[in-house]
C-alpha cells in the first residue's frame, strides 16, 4: 500500500506530521500527488480554533488545507480525459474543486453544484476509511464523480495553487454579485482573495476597483493586480471618511458591488455603507458563527441593497480561471501572491507566519504555500 506524508490537525496552534496510507484508487477517481498547497484565510480560522472542522459523526483529528494544485499520480481505468474533454495522462498537472457535489439531490438537480449539502461527505478524520482527504499532505484523492481541469502549460506552478479556492472564488462571487462593464467595485481585504479579485474586476471591466486592507504591501500588490485606488485603514482610520472616500471616487453615489473578504463581521457595516441604492454586496468571508455582527437593516430595505451569500463556486469557474491566468499572465503578476514557502515540516512556522491578526505588517507575507 502507497503511504503519504500529512500534516493532521490535531487541535488549535498544534499539527503532527504522519505517514498515511493512500486510498484505493477506484476506476472513476485519481489520486494527486500535491505539488504545492496554500494557507487559505479558513485554514487560519480552524487553526486559530475558531471553526470546528466539520466531520459529522466522525470526529478527530483532520488533515486541513484545501487550497491546492498538483499532478496525477494514478489514473483510475475508466477514466481517459478531464471534465472538458482533453487528454489526461499520469504526470499531467491538474486543478481541481476541493468539494464533491453528490449529483444526487435537490440542489445538484438544480445545478447549484457548490450548494449541494453533501458534497463534504468525504470528509471524515484520520482515524477511518475514507481517510480526511485535505490539502496539507503529499497526496489526494479525487473521489469518483469529481472534476478535474487540465492545466495549461504555459502557467507557471505558483500561478496555479490558487485557483482552486482563492481565485475561482472570487469570480465567481463578482459574477453573483452581477458586476457589469464601467461597475465600480469596492473590495475589503487584500489578503489572496482581494487581490485576485482586483484583478478579475479589471478584466470584467470595472472601472473603479477599491482594495481596502491594512498591510501596505498588500495594497502595493493590489494596485499592481488592477486596484485603481487602495485605503489602508491605517491611514485613514475613521471608518466614516472611509465611506466618504469611496463615494467621492464614485460620484457621491457608492459602488455598484462590494465584496467581503476580510473575515470579520466588524466591517459588514460599513462595506454595505459603501454601496450605491440599489448595490450588492457580496458576503465570502465571515465563514464562521458569530453574532457580532450588527446591521441595521433600514438601510438594506431603503437602499434596496442585495444582500449574496457564497461559499465555494460552480465548478465551470476553474477552466474560466485557468483561462484568465494565461491571458493576464503579463498584465497581472498575480504569481507574486504567493511570498513564502515551506516545506510540509515547517507547516506550524509556515502558520504562525502567515498569521495577520495583530500586525501591520505580516513580514511581507501575502501567501504562504506548502510545498510537500
Ligand atoms: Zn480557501
Ligand atoms: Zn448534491
């Protein structure tokens, strides 16, 4: 039996690195050799003990990460091709959804793929068949009814880690948000996913695309990734002139569409302050329960503000994501994202590292890969 390094989540601030066996590759699935496996803001929250991991009725210790790319290590026999119809071979590099939509239930049938209420229902602990799959190991497997993406040649490894969470989030999200040509965009949060959407509101056609963060060489990024303006909340650290200064970049009328991906509920408020009447807002990062946040929501009725809340994406978004990556290849260095890496050993380093709660500057980190 094949065996694998992981890195298990044993319980906050504390992973144990094991050697696991791989799981039998049925003729519908394939098994994936990582090559390189990001720490995702909702790896940070598990990590901070924040969220539970969710196993039901499995509980123990997990295997986190989900935010990954890698190459095919076994192909099952019945499959020759990747869900768009070309090729795959053993060594061909793939992206790949991180979820399992069942095909099996109200949702699925309605096509809300990234909706589909079991498509975790892999995801167990380290202590039973099928082992937690996650993203912090050398291999995973991809369970049979999966989709698999080919990636293209021309995309270099650090361009690609991404778009399986980070990225094809982020599209996805300013595509429910309904951003059309000439929008203006308002963006809170320039960790990976703030800037990748920077970049994909640019290629959408924003015209006004506004990255508020508080780590400078973020919004340095960020500009470089298509922000037209940047507010570093460090500097401008009323959050009313905030609101002020995105309604003088757009007319005194607001953004068309907010995004949130910051993860605290403490700036809800005042992104949806930051609409136009009639805007949306677009609600990815608050991932975990909490009732801090207070809205008053007069202000959704009488700004007739659409409120949208995502998790995970349709999986069509990643060949479209792959897409962008090689025709903004040279406008956008959206590889520069990727600051530091470390090997799967140096996971609890690479963590406290990638930690932003309480620091101005995170040692110039933007993201952090692990490299297994
Ligand atoms: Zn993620
Ligand atoms: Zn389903």
């Amino acid at each position: 039996m094949k065996t694998g390094k992981a890195a298990v989540f044993v319980k906050p601030y504390e992973f144990e690195i094991t050697e696991l066996p791989t799981l039998p590759i049925d003729s519908d699935g394939i098994l994936v050799k990582i090559t390189s496996s990001a720490i995702c803001g909702t790896d940070l929250h598990y990590w901070r003990g924040e969220l539970k991991p969710k196993a039901p009725g499995k509980p123990g210790p997990i295997i986190l990460g989900h935010e990954m790319t890698g190459k095919i290590d076994s192909l099952g026999s019945n499959i020759t091709t990747d869900s768009m119809g070309q090729k795959l071979k053993e060594g061909d590099r793939v992206a790949f959804p991180y979820f399992f939509p069942c095909r099996r239930c109200y949702n699925c049938m309605r096509l809300e793929f990234n909706n589909c209420p079991n498509r975790f229902r892999f995801r167990g602990s380290i202590n039973e068949l099928p082992y937690c799959n996650g993203g912090f190991a050398e291999y995973y497997y991809l369970f049979p009814g999966h989709f698999v993406f080919k990636v293209p040649d021309e995309l270099p490894e650090e361009a690609t880690t991404s778009v399986n969470c980070a990225l094809s989030q982020v599209i996805y999200g300013l595509q429910q948000g309904g951003m059309k040509i000439g929008d203006s965009v308002v963006i809170q949060g320039a960790g990976g996913l703030g800037i990748n959407a920077a970049a994909a509101a640019s290629e959408m056609g924003a015209a006004n695309i506004i990255v508020i963060d508080g780590i400078e060489n973020r919004l340095e990024l960020a500009r470089k990734c298509g922000a037209t303006h940047t507010i570093n909340i460090n500097e401008i650290t009323d959050k009313n002139e905030r609101i002020e200064h995105v309604k003088k970049i757009t007319n005194q009328r607001g953004a068309d569409v907010g995004l949130e991906v910051v993860g605290y509920p403490g700036v809800v408020a005042e992104g949806i302050s930051m609409l136009r009447n009639g805007g949306s807002y677009v609600e990815i990062g608050n991932i975990w329960d909490n009732s801090d946040a207070t809205i008053d929501m007069s202000k959704l009725v009488w700004g007739m503000t659409k409120l949208i809340g995502i998790a995970h994406y349709d999986p069509y978004i990643i060949p479209v994501a792959l897409d962008f990556l090689v025709r903004t290849q040279t406008k956008f260095p959206l590889t520069n994202i990727i600051s530091h890496k470390f090997a799967l050993d140096e996971i609890s380093e690479a963590f406290q590292q990638s930690e932003w709660i309480g620091k101005n500057s995170t040692s110039g980190l933007t993201r952090a890969i692990l490299v297994p």
